[in-house]
C-alpha cells in the first residue's frame, strides 16, 4: 500500500477511535468534486497487478465530463520495481483503447487484456509510473460519453492528479499516451494539458491509431448511410451515439434510430462490452442504426463530441498509424495531420506496416526513444 495512502488510513482509524478495525478506503468529505480529487483509494487486487509492479492502488477520483460538469473516474497507478529517482517516478498517463460503454466494461473491473497489459509492463521495464484511467462514466456514475475528447482529455490530466494525491513517490513531470479510443483522448489532453493542470510539469504526447475526422462522415448518417470496408465501424458509431443520448438530450437521439439501433444503444450503455456487441450485432451496418436522416442538432452534436484539435499543442507530439488499419483509416489520420501542419504544429507523424491493434508495438522503439527524449 502507498505510504501515503497507508498514513491516512491509519490518522482516520486513531481518530476515531478504532485502530483495530481500519477502513480499506480512503475518503474525500462529500462535496469536494475539484479535478483530481481522490474520494477512494484502496490496494489493487493482486490477481491484477503487471509483471513488473512493485505498488498498485485503485483509485476513484472527480474529473469533468460533458458540459464541464463534474463526473467520477477510477483508474489504477502502478508503480515499477525498484528505487524512485530523487525527484519521483516519471509518470505516463495511459489511455485505454475501446472497451464498452457499460460499467463492467471498464479495465480497472476486467483487468488489462493482453494486449494493453503487455503495452503498460513495457512503460514499467522502462522505469516509468503509469497511471491509466477508465474514464468518466466507465465504472462509475453516469453514461460513459465514448469519443467524447474534452472529458477523456480531462480523465487523463486529473488521472495524474489523483496518482500524485495518494502516492508521494511519483514526478509532476508526465506524458500523455493512448491507443485507438485514448489516442484520441491523448490528443486532446495534448491540447489542455499546459492551461488545464498548469501545476503538472506536462512533457508532451504520443498517440496511436487515433480516431479523427469522423465528424466529417456524420452528415451521411442515416438508413442509406453507406457500406464501409471497416471493421467495428457500427459498434463505433452506435457507442458515440449512446453518450450523445446520455448527455445531450435536447437531440433526442432516440428518435433517428431504428428498434434495432435503440435496441444496440440500449445492451452497449448496460449490458454488452465492446467484443460482445460486435459478437451479437457484426452483421449490422450503420445504415441500420437509423429510421430517418441525421440534422443539424445531431450534426452538431456530434462535431461538439468529437471534433480533434489540429491547433494549439505546445508541447511534442507523437502519432503513429498503421498502413493496415481497418478501424482507424489512413485517409482520416492523413487530413488530421495536414491540418496540423498547416496549423504550424510540429507533429511527428510515423506509419508502421501494422494493422490497429498492433500500430503501439510496431512502433514501440520509435517511441521508447521519444518519450526517453521528452524526461530528459
């Protein structure tokens, strides 16, 4: 257990007179829902920890969602084996690719795949903290709001936060890192992280197979919307709609679906992951989701969610695409980065012969490298 964590329990437990029977939780007195701020910390089941952990801790903690409105996220931070330099373990902030919109989806419940598992043990070879959150309404109170950039951006700095709160071992300096889903959130927390955490000693950005431009595609949303040589593409878009309908509910998005999309936003807010809707409902199209065109109020909707900055980024940063990927195009990753450049931003873009999955390990040389450079 973290020293500061296992002091607090300890204080709480003389306080009140019990030391023999010491809560497993940290609490935050009700109503403190500032960013960052821990309201349960507790060791992380041991059946979860990475080859490689010395320290892990669950943490809940209040980040901010859509519509700048306070919302819970957990996480865990893990620590690496060994001593921590003078000035504390530099930290990564990992953002999850696509896991589900329900919360027992989250990867803080499941525990890592293998896949994110193997990406993280590697930041922890390296001798880096990671701290990974699941994001606002994954595991905790409200819709998880899926693409939504603002508040996965938010998840990622506060994460940060909430590790430095309850472990004293770990740097203010960190770097942003996300695959698929979190790449995009990556890219957004890239773009707040100087003025929203100002306090953290943020170092820069990578981010793989980053989704951007969908927004693009939303105007075709509708029963003719057309085939694509995608894959996920329906579970995709069905899960951007299920948080559009959570959080934004002057849309009615209900009423663009079909009893089919109604029934696909209904098992993904609370009962299937990621996997299982594309098990149950592969052979949907996008078309299918909807009874009638989209319009403007799902159109802006839609770009208010999902629009990816291509200005404004003052620190590096990192993208890789795969030149197989079938879930994140090359073409949409290829405007994003035109437009950052036309923008003025110094992104170093790199495409690897991999598919979506395996663009981080394609590229993990490449980007042990960076990240190495960005803490020095």
């Amino acid at each position: 257990m973290p020293t500061r964590l296992r002091t607090a329990l300890i204080t709480a437990a003389l306080t009140a007179g019990m030391l023999g029977a010491a809560p497993t939780a940290a609490a935050t007195p009700a109503g403190d829902t500032a960013p960052g701020t821990v309201t349960d910390a507790r060791p992380l089941a041991a059946d979860k920890w990475l080859t490689g952990t010395a320290d892990a801790s669950l943490l809940t903690y209040w980040s901010v969602g859509p519509h700048d409105r306070p919302m819970q996220s957990t996480g865990v931070v893990y620590l690496p084996e060994g001593t921590a330099p003078a000035d504390g373990w530099p930290v990564i902030s990992y953002a999850h690719g696509t896991t589900g919109i329900a919360d027992h989806c989250a990867p803080s419940v499941t525990g890592a795949s293998d896949r994110f598992a193997r990406n993280l043990e590697h930041w922890l070879s390296q001798g880096y903290a990671v701290a990974t959150t699941d994001y606002v309404g994954l595991g905790t109170p409200g819709v998880h709001p899926y693409l939504d950039g603002r508040s996965a951006a938010h998840s990622v700095i506060d994460m940060v936060r909430a590790a430095r709160a309850v472990e004293p071992s770990l740097s203010d300096s960190w770097v942003a890192m996300g695959q698929s889903q979190g790449g995009q959130a990556t890219i957004f927390a890239a773009h707040h992280a100087t003025r929203y955490a100002p306090e953290l000693d943020y170092r820069g950005a990578v981010a793989t197979a980053a989704p951007s431009n969908i927004e693009n595609l939303v105007f075709l949303g509708g029963p003719e919307f057309p085939d694509l040589p995608l894959s996920g593409t329906t579970a995709y878009i069905a899960s951007i709609l299920t948080g559009v309908r959570a959080h934004y509910p002057d849309v009615d998005v209900d009423s663009y679906l079909s009893p089919l999309g109604r029934s696909i936003l209904d098992d993904l807010e609370h009962n299937l992951c990621y996997g299982d809707v594309n098990a149950q409902y592969g052979d949907a199209t996008i078309g299918q989701l909807f009874s009638r065109p989209v319009d403007g109020a799902l159109v802006d909707a839609a770009r208010a969610v999902l629009t990816v900055p291509t200005a404004g980024f003052d620190r590096p940063l990192f993208v890789a695409q795969g030149l197989e990927d079938i879930d994140v195009p090359l073409p949409l990753t290829l405007k994003l980065i035109a437009d950052m450049r036309a923008n003025g931003v110094d992104v170093d873009f790199r495409t690897y012969r991999a598919a979506h999955t395996g663009t981080p390990f394609a590229a993990e040389e490449d980007i042990t490298a960076f990240v190495a450079d960005l803490f020095r």
